[in-house]
C-alpha cells in the first residue's frame, strides 16, 4: 500500500466523515508512518484487519470527493489565485515601464495581499 498524498488531503478535507476507528487507523498510517503489523499489533487485531479498515476508509474518502468535489474544487481556486498573481505582477511590471500609474499600482499591491490572504 503505496503513501499516497492525495488521500492525506482528502483525510484532511472529509476525515470528520470516517469512523473513529478509520481515522485512528489512517492517522497511524499516513501520519505517524507505523506499518500494517504495527498497528495490527497495538490494536489487538490482524494485519489483514488494518489493511481492509484502511482500503475501506481510503475507498470512502475517494467517494467522499467524487460526490463533493471539495478537493477539486481547492486545487482549481488554488490554480486560479497563482494565475491571478502571475498576471498581477505582469501587470505591474508593463505599469512601471510605460506608465507609471499610482492606481494602478496601488490596485496591484492590493490584489497581491489579498492573493496571498486568501492562500493562506
């Protein structure tokens, strides 16, 4: 069972959602890094038992996204606010070298605060 990062992020999105048992399971797995048999043994349980607990909470969290689209919907806002950061600093720079506008650089400086408040 490969780490895979895009199960911790959606842990961290819908993880609320799971069973105490599940997220005490992922938790071990992903973020304290313990093996199967390790947390087999701590829990009083077979190793089969922890990987079926975790394939069951690792098939939820995947549905969990395919019906809310939350992490989805992050990386694309995510995508959308360095986009509108590259372009801020374009636009910025073609206002230093022709124009020298106060607004427009005021409003610049602006969208970049509030780009890096909203990344945050």
């Amino acid at each position: 069972m490969a780490k895979d990062l895009d199960i911790i992020m959606l842990y961290d999105i819908y993880g609320d959602m799971l069973t105490e048992k599940q997220r005490d399971f992922i938790t071990y797995y992903y973020d304290d890094d313990l093996s199967l048999a390790e947390i087999a043994q701590n829990e009083g349980i077979t190793r089969q038992g922890v990987r079926d607990s975790i394939k069951r909470a690792e098939a939820q969290l995947l549905l969990f996204e395919e019906k809310l689209g939350l992490k989805k919907r992050f990386e694309e806002l995510k995508s959308g606010l360095e986009e509108v950061s590259r372009m801020t600093e374009i636009i910025n720079e073609v206002n230093m070298k022709t124009i020298l506008s106060r607004e427009i650089n005021d409003a610049t400086t602006r969208i970049g605060v509030i780009v890096r408040m909203l990344s945050e």
